[in-house]
C-alpha cells in the first residue's frame, strides 16, 4: 500500500498570457438548498472550476458529549436520535451496544430480531431518502426524493406504531428494547417488506439508466482506495471505492451471523458519485433480505433482558460500533463507577467522510461539488453534534 | 403590399386580446404546471384557493390569482450595491420581447379580420427571422439581471444564461432552416399553408429530426429543464434572479412562461401545422387567414398545441435531473450542431428528390433519410458518451 | 468475528511502550508516536490501515480510596492522589485482515497539553484531530491544519475539558422559568 | 446498442404512471389532512385516514394509536386533583434529560383515590418547548401518574406562558388515556391490576403467615401462659 | 403623420442611447445604451420598409454583438467607471468641427433640395429579392466573405486553445 497524502492536492491555476483573470469566492451556505443543513463550503472558482474549498461547519453544535457526560447512562439514549436524525435506530443501537459492553448485559432473542429488524428498515429509510436527496442536488425538481418518502413515509408509520415516534424513537434500551412492538406489526412490515422490491424496481427504471444521470456521477469526485481506507471511509462509500469491509460482516454484532447477505463492492479503482449511489441502491436489495429472513425468524419470548435498576458500571472502557447507513457508527464509554459516563464519545461516519470533500472537489465543476457532497450522505446533526 | 395607414383601433385590436389571453393563458399554466408536478411526484398540488370566503376549492384553480396578488403585496427589496436601475429594467426588458414575438405567431383569432391597415404581422416577410432576433434579447435581460444584482450566484447564472442561449440559438436557427428551405419562404402563414397542403413536417424524418433539435433548443433557450441550468436551484439558488422579489419576480416569471408559449407556438408553426387540424382550411390569399366550422377553431387548434408541447416541458421537468455545464455546451456544439447540419443536407437532397414527383423515389429517401439521421445521431451519441455506461458490482457473501 | 490484535509483539519492538490493562490500552510514548504508528500501519503482522476513532480524555487530579494488603497482612484503606493528565485515544483496526481494535493512547500533561500528530500516517484523524485540539486544547504537532472545527474562531476555552466552565451570557435564551419571564408578564420588557 | 434516450424515456414512463396512478390509487398519495377528520374509530396509521364528506370537526387530540407527544398527568376518578396519581417524587424531575419538568411538593398529605394519604404535586409544570419526547419519564415514574399524551394543535400565541404547561393542562383522565392509546392502556390497567392482585395475595398471605404465626405463637403463649400458670398455681 | 410621429420618437431614441452611450463611464450601462441606440436604428428601417435589414440589425447587432461586447467587458477589470469624472478630451472642439460638417454634408441633399437618388426607389425589399440578389449576382461575394468569417472563427478558436498549452520553456535566443 502506497503512503497517501497527507493533504489534498492544490489545483494549478492556468495562468493566461495577457489576459488577467481572478478567481471567484463564492460561499456556499449555511443557507444554501443543497448543502444538506447548515453546512458552508468555502468554495473558490476559476470559472466554473472549484480551485479550492474549504467545508467549514459547526453551526449545529450542541456538545452532545459533554451534555451525557453530565446525565445519566440512560438519559443520553434520547440525544443519541438527533445526531443522525434520519437513523435513530441505528443510532441507538450503537448506544446500547457500547453500555452492554460495560455491564455484559444478556439481550433477549426477540429483542435481537427487533433490533435487526429495525436497523435494517432504518437503512432502507436513510438509502432511499439519500438517494432522493442525491437526485435533487443533481437538478432534479424532487420528484425522485417524493417517491422515497412515499415509502419512507410506510416504514416511519412502522416506528410510530412500535415506538410512538416516527424519527426520534428512542426505542432501544441497554439490555433490549422499551417495549414489545404491538400486535400485528409483524404482519404489517412483512407486507411493507414484501412490497419494497416493486418500489425498488420502479425507482431504477426512473433512475438507474438515465442518460443525464449517468453522465452527471460517472467520473465525478472519485475517491481512490488507498485514499478511502487511510481517510477512515466507511460505510457505502467505503464500499463503493472497492473496499469489501463491512462491520455487520467483520464484526457480527447482534446476530448478523444467522442471516444470510451479500455486500455490495465494485472491483474498479474508481469510487465516483455513480458508485455511491449505486452501492447504496444495491444495498437496499440486501436489506430486504435480511428482514425477509429476521420476519420469517423471530421468536417469541422477553424483549428486555435483566438490566440493573440503577445502571452503574463499574470502571471500564468500552468501544462499541455499528455499520449504520451512513458507515460506522462508534461509541466510546469510559465508566468510572458512577451513574454517569466519564467520558462520551461518538464516532461520527457523516464527519470522518468529510476529511476526503476537498479531494474529491478539486477541479471539478461547482456543479459537481453539490453532487459529490450529496453522495457523501452527511447529517448535520451528527456532523456538529 | 397594401399601405394603408395603420389607424389606432388597429393596433389595439391586434395587441390588447393577444395580451390578456396570454397573461390568462400564462396564470393557467403556473395552475397547470403545478397540479401536474405535484401527481406526477404523487402529491396533490393546490387545491385550496378556490372562491374566496367560502369553502369551494375549484381544484385550486384560484391559486394564480392569490399568488398575483401575494407578488403584488410584497416588498420589493434591492440589495445594497446592486444597480438599481438595471436591476429595475431588467424583468422588464425579459417581458418585452417575450410579449412582442406572440405577434409573430400566425394565430386566426376571429377579431383579426377587422383589421384595416397595414399587413397582419406573421404575414411579414421576414416573420420567422424577427422571430429569432426578438428572442434574443432575452439573454440581455437575464445578462442584466445577474449584473445588475450584485451576488456571486446572479453573476454566475447570469453568464450560464448568456452562453447557453448564445450556443443553443445555432441548432434552434439551424433547425428552422430546414423548414424556411422547404417552403422558400419565411412567412409564418405561407409556412403553415404549405404544411396544410403537403404535410406536417413533423412527419417527416428531417422534420422531426429537426423538430426534437428545436425543442430540445427550445427548452434551452427557455431555462426548462433539464436545461435550467442559469437558475440551477441546487447550485446557485436561484441564479439570475436569486435577488429578486415581489413583482419584479412575478415580471420574470410571467416573461419566462410567454416567452415558452411563444417558442412553443413558433414550433407548432413551423412543424406541427399551426392552426391546421380537422375543420380548417387555410388560405394564405386572404392575409393569411382560414376558413373554418366555426370562429376561432383554427386559433384553438393552435393553443392546443401549444398545450401539448407544454405538458412535455412539464413532464420532462417532472422526470429528469439538470446537466452539468461542460455538458451542455458539449451537447450544443458536439451533437446538436453537427446533426442539424447534416440534417440540412439530408432535406436538401430530400427536397430535390420530392420534386421528382415519384412515390418510390420519395419512399425511397425517406428511408435513407430516416437511416442516416438516426445513424448520425447514435453515432454522435456514442462518441459524446464516452465511457458512461452502467456498470456491474460485485458482493462479497 | 473480528479478533482483537494481540498487544505483545509490540511491546518488546519499542522501548517505552506500555500497556495498560485496565484500560485495554497501549500508552505510545508521545515522541514516538508517528514512529510507532507507521510502523503499525506498515508491518505485515499488523496491517492497521484504519484509524478509526480518534477523541481526547481528560482526567483531573483525582483522590483514589484503594485497599491496600500491608505487610502484616492486613488491608488498610490508603488514599492516593492520581495526577492530572490528558490522554488522547486512537482506535485502529486493520481493513486489509479485518481485525482490531487496538487502542493506542498517547499520554500527556493537562497544562501544556502537546503530542505527537498521526494526521500523516491516517487521514482520517485529520478531522478528528482538529476536533481534539477544538474542544480539548491539546496541541497536535505536525498537524497540516490545525484550526478550531466545531466552535467559532473566536471562541476562548476548550469546552470538553473538565474544569470548563460556561461564560455567563453564552448563548443565553430566555425559558420560562427565567426572570425574564416575570418581567415580560410585567410588561416591562418585550421580548 | 440501445435506443437513443432510452433511459430517458423509461423514466418518463414512470413518472407517467405516476401521474396516472395518482388518480387511481389511494396509496400513491401519501399526502394526507392529517387535522380534519371524522370522528369515529382512530386509524391504525397514518395511511388509513377516511375521506368523506363533512369532515369539519377539528379534532385535534391525537394522530393515530401510537403517537406520542407531550407528557401528561393521570387521574382516575371524576375531580382531577383529587384522585391524582402523581405523589410528587420528584424521579421524572430529576431523570429528565433536557430537565424540562419542574415540581414542587405539597406541605401535607391527602387521600388519594384509594384512600390513602398521600403528598401531591402543589406545582407541577412542563415547559413543552424543552420537552423532546422521549418518554424517560414515563417509563421511570413507579405509580403510572405521568403517561404521553398525542395531542399535537399545541400553537398559542404566547410564547412563554403558552407553551408551559402546568398541572391544570397537563392532568388528563384515564378514560382519555384509554381513548387515545387504547393498546397501551389497557396494557398498563392490566400490569397495574395484576401487581394490586399479586400485591394482595401477597398481603394476604402474609397476612395469613403472620396469622398463623401469631396463632402459633398465641398457642405456644398460651400453652407457655397455662404452664406459667399452673406453675403460679 | 402616424410615421412622423414615429420617425420622432426613434430618432431621438436613438439618439439619447448614442450620447448616453459615449457619456457614460460605466461600461455595462454604455455598452447598454449602444443597445438601445441600435434599437431605435432598427426601428428606423422598419419605418423604410426593409424590415429584414431591421430583423438583421436586431439579431446581429443587439443579439451578437451587444453579447460579445458585454464578453469583452466581463474580461476587464474596472466595469464601474467614475460617472462624475468629465469624460471630454482636449481635442473636443475638433471633434464638434468634425461632427458638425458631417452633418452638414448628410443634410446638403435636403438643402439643395435635389431629387432623391432613384435607386432607393427601385429596390424591392422583399426577402425574396434579396435572396435573389445575394444568391445570383453576389454569390462570389458572399461566398468570399462566408470563407473569410470561417477562417475567423476558425482562427479564433486556435488562438482560445493555445492558452491551454503548457508553456513552452523560455529558450535563451
């Protein structure tokens, strides 16, 4: 493996004879349509040319950690929702996964399953939404994105009948989940489960083979693989620069082990915006499979296991991760014998992705520069914290 | 050439109906372009503003006027450093030209007949060239607006506007050559006499060649997307008109959506038959004017068509994302120029060999037409394409 | 199922290094760092491509209460004062054997809080750094672009540090349950 | 090779079918009125709202069975105060995380519906503008006082004083309760009756040990008591 | 009469947008005027009659080269020039004496009250004639000139590209 840079490339400026040209700084946000938030690009032009630019965000951040280094364990879980606003579950899981670290908590059999269930419709939410997104930023008028959230809007019907909430569920529990999901979820998300695929089906024919489409992210932001794996790349765009490396497999938390599903990974070296979002097309195929197989599957019994009343870790360390939509999702708890964490840390996939933006951007069209930020898939919420 | 002078009851008559029909026809398609957005991405659009004061909703149809009195109502606000005088003219000077070329188009309200004096203006000889050279001025106003406002965004939109209209009037040009060759006239009414005598040209292979050039012309020089690019909402806000408001925006609007009826109708002209349709009967002798079942049949003929190309435009904007650029301008000056040059070529030949008056002679080029038009155009794509092509992913179990 | 990288190979290769075992945490001597990490990343053995959390840790000068066996035999209770310091964690894991973590911890004092940047052997601490140095004020050497992250550039003080304490007007917003409340049902003020 | 555009054109054979579909199936058309509808049964979900005529009763309590809002206080019988379940512990106080709840305790107790006395909240808000739903105060209130509610037409005026809700607003019946989330209620009667039987079949069998017992002690006494007293004789 | 009126109001038009057009300092608001000035012109031959020349001078000289002037203009560096500064030059007098004779010789035919040309009556304007005319007794003219305005633009485009070549090495002569 060759050393990667440490820096980006800078983009040589043609100087022309005679004529003197200057470059233009443009701003791009906090309150731009598709910086995805409050995100600000400081962008520099020669032309239409990006020369140089410079993410600067922040203006979302709430110091998520020093807040649940003040609460208690249980009264983060609820914060946890609103870094990654879209991922709530995932989120959770994280959570939880890191505090069942510090105690050794046994998690009941149905709560797995529910708990697979709901990270897995949580990624097919985020993906569809995302690529949604994506397709807007390159210029469509939000047709693509309503059609995602005609059927995120199914699955969020889902998590309000399990967890009274449609975004911020707040549903997982260290040891299991809050409650048991009501009578006939299942049956209900088997039939939402079982007619995705159409969905999915229409969705590519919409999309997959599109002229301008093709056109627009073939090529763009590519993102080399030695670059992606030094840079801490995770999650699809991991993937979609020719990394095999998912934590579902390489980790097998929970009970991914029982399930039977593939990765997507392209071979190629080139890892550009089509890549991305055909990666992440691909993964929802995978998905459902996975909740084909968790609905088939799940038994009955607890949904929460013996957890203490009062949850008081003893002094350890843990570090918990999960492959959440948008890459890897890491808790890092250190306990000091108190109801409250010592220290609170959150590995955040949207924020890590962004170290390679400036890369990708360089010498690409200004145009391009939207589409490379929406294939990265940031959040906000998590990106500040 | 009859010089009768042209009395005032004449000017009125031709210009003050073409006004409000449009302006009503315009408030119509905002209406119509957002019911249709809004089931295309399975929405349900505006179905609200109805009769004010009582719960009747009407399908939303009073949204147009509640949007009008919204713009009117609201503050205008002119950033600090821009130019306040061409930031003024310039929404103004968008409406203008837009609203001038609607004369061009050979429209048989039934109320032209009473004109007395000088010739209808499609009838002009150079009808189709004054056409295009009013068109142009919209780029000024766009160039205009994007300087005269003072942000980086506008600038930029504004210098997108001028080089895509700039490039994109070549093959629209290009493309009404052919149909100016075919009749050997640029008279808007000889043209759709002609085509109500022969043929529409759409239906033949050149002709729609040219056809699909124009309209994919037309959409450019228009900002329809996907060619949207000088008011690229995801890239540069709003561009040109990013620092606009209140009616000053609602002039833009207004200029942009008649200057799509006026190109939408110069391609019903000059391909789809103008007012030709079942009960028409065109006779240029008269001033260009038809004889029909009914008053206004023929007018109506021709504003649906004009409705038809616009429920396209609709519909593509419903379905497909924004090109980039380099793209665009690759798309103008790589694929469609060299096409509708040869396409010229290919109804050159066709031209001569139709006047062979031989049935075979004529099957025979057209096939060899349609063959070499639809070959040149793949061939084009392909090149333009380079590597883009869907790929093939691998899993890992 | 991932394997966690056995810590003793390295142990003996650089001197200085220690382990941490309660922590599960090997403790880099700051001047190596770089040094030990390349060599990490590099050795066929380790392959610890990915950098995957990097975050700071700051501990007070604290009093511990241990139970301590003297040499009579008995246990008495012995109060020892743990010294300040700022600990800065690397979570790596290898891509290429899909193994990992190792937790590589590069110690330092709370005061002058300095060490070693790994910005050069991972991208992927470069952010991450960045945020460490913003909210932690540890100073990362060799660092390419070493600037505040989340905070503004004006901002004082490193709010994750445990002794930080808020300014008095820091982005104040009246609740109701503030005295501005009462003033504003008093009519005084019209917020 | 492909037909030229054919990506193109299939797309917009989908939107097409949109289009139409839009027309023809209810499903394609997520976008609902979710503040006017009928009374009657509450739907399932979201998807499921009844279109029909005369929907203009403002109904603005809940969205479906599941949703959750804002937290509200349980009483059971007819006068709120009288039989609120709440005891003023002060737990969800303290374990909610954007500490949006603020309670004061009574001076002295009173009878609760059960008849026993008990301390009662003299102040009880919630300021809603804090509050994020997350239900940690239900789940850790030991009596069932503090439940979610769903009513989301929360918008006032006033953006101190309206959006703090004090014991007035916030105590709701269990009548309601069990009108907005029927599942969930019955569920919760259902846990609290089984803890008052087991409860009382604790009690009583204590209360039977303890008989026992204290019958066996008597008779031990008693037997120890006419030793006693035939040794006194 | 109608005519006159509008021969009037063009003319002054016109006129307006020429003076405007030299006074202002602010180039995009003189290139703007130049505009307007070309307006009023093709308004003018729309009065004659020769409503393709008028259909001409609005495509080519407001459309082409009213946009390539404000391409120009995006490459300098100072646009907003100072409208206060006097923008005569010392030779000013020369320039009215120039100015004044010229028109001066343009009205004399007015003066002398000699007949008009009789060729201005024999032009047809129709399109066709002039198709005619361009394709049958000027065709190599034309032909010349289309050849030459390729060689332009050809010769354009070369010198465009050329900026995009590295740069050669200076080699010491």
């Amino acid at each position: 493996m060759s050393s990667p840079t440490a820096t980006a490339p800078n983009y040589e400026l043609i100087q022309q004879d005679g004529l003197e040209t200057s470059l233009l700084e443009v701003s791009m946000g906090p309150h731009h349509p598709s910086t995805h938030g409050v995100f600000r690009m400081d962008v520099k032009l020669d032309g239409e040319t990006v020369v140089d630019l410079q993410p600067v965000f922040g203006y979302l951040h709430r110091n998520h950690e020093k807040l649940a280094e003040n609460m208690s364990y249980l009264a983060s879980m609820p914060f946890t929702d609103r870094l990654d606003y879209f991922n709530s579950m995932t989120n959770n899981w994280a959570y939880a996964l890191a505090a069942e670290k510090l105690v050794e908590i046994e998690v009941p059999e149905r709560a797995e399953y529910l708990r697979v269930i709901m990270a897995e419709l949580t990624r097919l939410v985020n993906h569809i939404s995302l690529v949604g997104f994506f397709i807007n930023d390159l210029g469509a008028l939000g047709t693509p994105l309503l059609y995602a959230f005609r059927e995120r809007e199914k699955i969020m019907d889902l998590f309000e009948q399990a967890s009274g909430a449609r975004m911020m569920c707040n549903y997982f529990r260290f040891g299991g989940l809050r409650n048991d999901v009501p009578e006939g979820w299942l049956d209900r998300t088997r039939e939402v489960v079982d007619r995705f695929p159409d969905f999915l089906d229409e969705y590519e024919k919409l999309l997959c083979e599109n002229e301008i489409i093709l056109s627009r992210t073939q090529g763009v932001g590519c993102l080399s693989r030695d670059l992606a794996i030094s840079a801490g790349i995770t999650g699809p765009m991991l993937r979609a620069s020719g990394v095999n490396y998912d934590i579902r497999k390489v980790d097998q938390y929970g009970i991914y082990n029982r399930f039977k599903f593939r990765v997507p990974y392209t071979d190629d070296d080139v890892g550009d915006c089509y890549d991305r979002f055909m990666i992440r097309m691909l993964e929802m195929r995978e998905s459902i499979e996975i909740l084909k197989q968790a609905l088939r599957d799940i038994p009955g019994g607890d949904i929460i296991g013996k957890a203490p009343k009062i949850f008081k870790p003893k002094p350890a360390e843990a570090y918990a991760r999960v492959e959440g939509p948008k890459g890897e999702l890491g808790f890092y708890l250190i306990a000091d014998g108190t109801p409250k964490p010592y220290r609170y840390r959150v590995r955040p996939p949207s924020l890590i992705n962004l170290t390679v933006l400036r890369d990708m951007c360089l010498s690409q069209k200004i145009a391009d520069a939207v589409v490379i930020l929406g294939s990265i898939d940031i959040v906000l919420g998590e990106v500040d914290r | 050439m009859s010089l009768e002078p042209l009395t005032l009851t004449d000017i009125l008559i031709a210009t003050v109906p073409l006004m409000l029909i449009f302006a009503t026809l315009f408030a119509f398609t905002t209406w119509l372009e957002r019911k249709a957005l809004a089931r295309i991405q399975n929405r349900i659009g505006p179905n609200k503003v109805g009769i004010p004061c009582t719960r009747i909703g009407l399908f939303g149809l009073g949204q147009p006027a509640a949007d009008g009195i919204k713009m009117i109502f609201k503050e205008d606000i002119v950033p600090r450093g821009a130019d306040r005088l061409f930031h003024l003219l310039a929404p103004i000077l968008a409406l203008i030209p837009a609203m001038l070329v609607l004369c061009f188009l050979p429209l048989n309200f039934p109320w032209i007949k009473n004109i007395q004096g000088l010739v209808k203006p499609f009838m002009l000889d150079g009808a189709v060239i004054f056409f295009f050279a009013i068109t142009g001025l919209n780029t000024l106003a766009v160039f205009m607006a994007g300087w005269a406002s003072r942000n980086k965004y506008s600038l930029l939109g504004g210098i997108r506007a001028v080089a895509q209209m700039v490039s994109y009037e070549i093959p629209l040009v290009l493309s009404a050559v052919i149909v100016v060759m075919m009749v050997g006239s640029l008279n808007a009414a000889e043209i759709v006499k002609e085509q109500a005598d022969e043929y529409w040209f759409i239906l033949s292979p050149w002709g729609f060649t040219a056809f699909v050039i124009f309209f994919i012309a037309a959409l450019a020089e228009t900002n329809r997307s996907p060619f949207d690019l000088p008011e690229a909402e995801s890239e540069i806000i709003a561009g040109y008109f990013t620092e606009y408001s209140g009616f000053k925006f609602a002039l833009f609007f207004l200029g942009e959506y008649i200057a799509m009826f006026a190109i939408s109708g110069l391609a019903v002209t000059l391909f789809l038959g103008g007012g030709d349709g079942p009960g028409v009967t065109m006779n240029p002798e008269d001033q260009g004017l038809a004889t029909e079942a009914f008053p206004g049949l023929s007018a109506v003929w021709f504003l649906a068509k004009i409705f038809a190309l616009i429920a396209v435009m609709i519909w593509l904007r419903g379905t497909l994302p924004r090109l980039r650029v380099d793209q665009l301008m690759g798309f103008a000056w790589k694929f469609m120029l060299p096409l509708s040059i040869l396409n010229i070529l290919v109804a050159g030949f066709a031209w001569h060999a139709e006047q062979l008056d031989n049935t075979i002679i004529t099957v025979i080029t057209w096939v060899i037409s349609f063959a070499v038009l639809y070959g040149a155009a793949s061939g084009l794509n392909q090149l333009n394409r380079g590597k883009v092509r869907p790929r093939e992913y691998k899993y890992a179990e | 199922m991932s394997h966690t990288v056995g810590h003793e190979p390295i142990l003996g290769k650089f001197p200085g290094l220690e382990w941490d075992e309660e922590a599960g945490a090997l403790v880099v001597p700051a001047a190596q760092a770089a040094k030990i990490a390349t060599w990490l990343r590099d050795n066929d053995a380790f392959l610890l491509d990915y950098c995957s959390n990097v975050t700071g840790v700051d501990y007070l000068e604290r009093e511990i209460k241990e139970k301590v066996t003297n040499e009579a035999g008995k246990t008495e209770t012995v109060i020892r004062i743990e010294p300040s310091r700022m600990d800065i964690v690397y979570h790596l894991y290898s891509m290429q054997k899909q193994t990992g973590p190792l937790v590589l911890k590069q110690r330092t004092n709370r005061e002058q809080p300095e060490v070693e940047s790994l910005t050069p052997v991972w991208r992927s601490c470069e952010l991450q750094e960045r945020e460490v140095y913003d909210l932690f004020g540890v100073n990362f050497m060799g660092h390419p672009d070493q600037r505040r992250i989340l905070m503004w550039d004006e901002f004082e003080g490193h709010p994750m540090r445990k002794d930080y304490t808020e300014p008095f007007d820091y982005e104040w917003e009246p609740t109701p349950h503030d005295e501005v409340l009462e003033r504003h049902q008093r009519g005084k003020v019209i917020v | 090779m492909t037909l030229l555009g054919s990506g193109i054109f299939k797309g917009m054979a989908v939107t097409f079918r949109n289009f139409v579909g839009s027309y023809f199936h209810r499903e394609r058309l997520p976008t609902n009125d979710y503040s006017w509808r009928t009374e009657g049964s509450l739907p399932q979900h979201a998807g499921d709202y009844p279109k029909e005529e005369g929907e203009q009763l403002r109904d603005t309590t809940t969205v479906t069975n599941y949703s959750r809002n804002f937290p509200m206080l349980l009483h059971d019988g007819s006068e709120p105060m009288d039989t609120i379940r709440c005891v003023a512990c002060q737990i969800c106080e303290r374990s909610c995380p954007p500490q949006c709840i603020y309670i004061e305790k009574s001076t002295e107790k009173k009878e609760d519906s059960s008849g026993k006395m008990q301390f009662y909240p003299a102040t009880f808000d919630i300021d809603v503008s804090v509050c994020m739903s997350c239900q940690i105060c239900v789940e850790v209130c030991p009596f069932d006082a503090i439940v979610m509610n769903s009513q989301f037409e929360l918008s006032t005026p006033n953006r101190f004083g309206g959006l703090l809700l004090h014991q007035g607003d916030l105590l709701k019946s269990n009548d309601y309760y069990h009108k907005i989330h029927p599942e969930e209620a019955a569920a919760r009667d259902k846990r609290i009756a089984d803890e008052k039987t087991a409860k009382e079949a604790k009690k009583k069998a204590a209360a039977e040990a303890a008989k026992k017992k204290a019958e066996a002690k008597a008779g031990a006494e008693t037997e120890a008591g006419d030793e006693k007293k035939e040794v006194a004789e | 009469m109608n005519e006159v009126v509008a021969f009037w109001i063009l003319s002054v038009i016109a006129v307006f947008g020429a003076l405007v057009a030299v006074r202002k300092r602010n180039l995009i608001h003189g290139v703007f005027a130049l505009l307007v000035f070309f307006a009023g012109l093709s308004g003018l031959f729309l009065l004659l009659l020769a409503e393709f020349i008028a259909a001409v001078q609005v495509l080519v000289y407001i459309g082409a080269v009213g946009i390539l002037l404000l391409f120009a203009i995006m490459l300098t560096e100072r646009v907003t020039g100072d409208d206060d500064r006097r923008v005569t030059s010392r030779g000013w007098f020369w320039g009215l004496v120039v100015t004044a004779a010229v028109f001066v010789v343009l009205l004399l035919p007015a003066i002398q009250q000699l007949p008009p040309p009789k060729a201005a009556q024999t032009i047809d304007p129709s399109v066709k004639e002039l198709g005619h005319k361009l394709m049958n007794p000027y065709v190599v003219t034309l032909e010349v000139l289309a050849l030459l305005l390729t060689a332009a633009l050809i010769g354009a485009v070369t010198a465009a590209q050329g900026v995009r070549m590295p740069k050669e090495e200076d080699s010491p002569e």
